[in-house]
C-alpha cells in the first residue's frame, strides 16, 4: 500500500501561505481514494476532507486567497 501526496492548489494570506493536498491511498481495498488537506506554512491545519472545494472554502474562510 502506498500514499502519494500531491499538492493541487496554492493559496495566499496575508502572512501565510496554503496548500491545499491531495492524499491518495492506492492499497488494494482502497479503489484509489484520495482525500484533501490544508498545510498553512508547511504545517497541517484543517482536513481530511472528501472533495476539493472543502478544502479550497476552508481555506478561503481563513482569509487566503489564490492572488498573492
């Protein structure tokens, strides 16, 4: 079973910077889920969330945004 990690949106604070990651499992029982988390400045902050624009509405509410 592995677990690749892949960042799919950076985002912008005012003093910080999100990434928004995609975690996707390929074990033999999982079927290729992937579930999504938010790194503020390399640190986890919020997730495991199923879809995308949890994630992305997390982060937005947070105060980033995808303008530097």
């Amino acid at each position: 079973m592995s677990r690749v990690s892949t960042i799919v949106e950076v985002l912008y604070g005012r003093s910080s910077k999100y990434e928004i990651v995609r975690i996707t499992d390929d074990g033999i029982f999982s079927f290729g889920s992937a579930d999504f988390y938010v790194m503020r400045d390399g640190r986890q902050v919020a997730g495991r969330y199923s879809n995308l624009g949890d994630a992305l509405d997390w982060a937005e509410r947070q105060g980033a945004s995808t303008r530097r």
